[in-house]
C-alpha cells in the first residue's frame, strides 16, 4: 500500500515538551482517513509537520514520497486547511482566487469559479462579512482548486454549526471523489468521521493505538455480555480492548478475525464511537500505570 505520510520515530520539542514523540505510522494512499485523538495527542503537531509549517526535533516523515514543503513541487501536490480555516478578512472572495492563482502554479480558475458559484458566494463580498460556513468553504475552495494529490485538514468544521458542517463535508466528499484525493481529517466530532471517512487512525501520546479500513474494523470488533467472567478465560485469539463489570455482568469491547461460537455471548455489533473511546480509555488506562485492559466497575 503506497503511504501519502510516512514517519519513523518523529518527535517535536518546544523548549523541554514534547509535542509529539516517537511516532510511526503510514498513511494509506487513495483514502479518506479520520485523525483522532483526545487534545495534546500531536494531532495538529502531526499535520503541521506534513504541511512542512514545522520541522522534527527528531525522527523522519514523508510525504508523498518527498520532504514536506521541500521545493516548489513538493508545496504544490499538498492542500491544507488549518484549524481556524484561514481568510483574509479584508479580502474579497475575488481577491482570494486571485491570490490562489498567483501562489500555486497548478491553480485551477475554473474549478474555483465554478465552485464559488454552485455555493452562492458573492465574489464581491468580503471573507469577514461572510458566515463560519462560507468561510470555511472558501478554504475548501482554495485548497481544492490548486488541484493538490493530498489534502490535509485540521479541525475545519470544529467552531461550525450542524448544518454548516454537513454542507461542508458533502462538499469535501465530492471533490475527494471527483479529484481523486487522498485527505485526512483531523477531528473530534465522531459522527463527522462516520459520515466521511473510510479509514481511521487513533493516535495517542503520540503513538497509534488502532489504524485500519472503517469497515474491516467495525467487522473485527464486537460487543460481548454474558454473566461475569474473567477476561482472561477468553481464546487468545479474542483481543480484550475493554472490559467492564457489574456484580453479575460482564461487558468487554474484542477485536478477533474468528469467528466467536461461545453460546455464553450476546454479541453485539460496534459503533465507530464505542471503538474509538474504547482505544482512547485503554490508552489512559495504560499511562497510568494499570491493566492494560480499562475496567469499568459499576
């Protein structure tokens, strides 16, 4: 599988912190991939260090093959939305394309032109006159129509309304399909993740807990209750990622590749959310020097 981002150990310091540590992980090609990860995961420090706006303390990333922002060709194969969706409020949505069009050699005016019409922006109108969701889809406009191979976005429909945010990705979803893009998204919001993304990576302190095809790892993992048990009778197998207890029930979140026949089992099928917070909950279950499996006792 050809990588879009490659790292190998990457760490940024500030000072004596640490941002981001140790971290490996490649990014599949031709992929919608969701970010995740809770607030000082080195999500934002990951990306800004693809986009080349950062450089590693320690350690080695790729991107497409190449050294972020190393070069004229490089800065042009990769699009990127920051968190705030950056845009000149004093600018029109005018002078935005102009300026896309001087900045990226590959600038596609039609693309843009016809996008900023479709989404009914006045291109006399200033960007500080316009609403969170329209900026942010100027962004998306922008980042889209330097017609890059990758486009990477941080946050961009956090500070969003609902139906700002459905707008937005219905429209990113469309130009990952008509452009074919390869994007990652960084995100907190599950349900947006769900919506768009076909695979997923959980980063944490800095390291991967679970990445893999959304629909290969909602199939793996499943949902047991049954009279309360110790999770360590399970097969080998049966991966336990969470586990909890009631005094006659027990709960646990596996991930097997078999089949599990055990009539003990009501088996439960897994949402997107429940997989990620299990991850999220054994990772600090884990820093804080506990089991490895987070128990929950009720």
């Amino acid at each position: 599988m050809t990588a879009v981002i490659e790292t190998q150990r990457l760490g940024k310091r500030y000072g004596r912190r640490w941002a981001l540590s140790d971290c490996t992980l490649d990014i599949p090609a031709g992929r919608v991939v969701g970010l995740v990860g809770p607030n000082g995961a080195g999500k934002t420090t990951l990306l800004n260090l693809a986009v080349g706006q950062l450089a590693p303390t320690s350690g080695s990333i790729e991107v497409l093959g190449g050294r972020p922002a190393g070069g004229p060709a490089q800065l042009a194969k990769v699009g990127f939305v920051a968190q705030e969706t950056p845009t000149y409020a004093g600018l029109s949505v005018a002078d935005h394309l102009r300026l896309g069009a001087r900045l990226n050699p590959g600038w596609d005016a039609a693309l843009a032109s016809d996008r900023i019409e479709r989404l009914g922006l006045d291109p006399a109108r200033r960007a500080g006159k316009l609403s969170g969701g329209q900026r942010a889809q100027l962004a998306l406009t922008l980042g889209i129509a330097k017609r890059p191979e990758l486009l990477i976005l941080d946050e961009p429909v956090a500070a969003l309304d609902p139906l700002a945010r459905r707008e937005f990705l219905q429209s990113l979803m469309e130009a990952a399909a008509e452009h074919e893009l390869s994007v990652v998204l960084s995100s907190h919001l599950v349900a947006d993740l769900e919506r768009v993304c076909d695979y997923l990576i959980v980063l944490v302190d800095s390291r991967v807990q679970v990445a893999g095809e959304v629909e290969e790892l909602l199939a793996t993992h499943h949902l047991l209750t049954g009279a309360r048990r110790d999770p360590a009778t399970l097969p080998a197998d049966q991966h336990v990622i969470s586990a909890s207890h009631t005094g006659r029930q027990t709960t646990l979140l596996v991930r097997t590749e078999a089949p599990i026949h055990d009539p003990a089992w009501t088996i439960s099928q897994v949402s997107l959310e429940d997989l990620i917070l299990a991850y999220l909950s054994q990772s600090a279950d884990t820093t804080r020097g506990h089991r490895p499996v987070l128990e929950v006792h009720k």
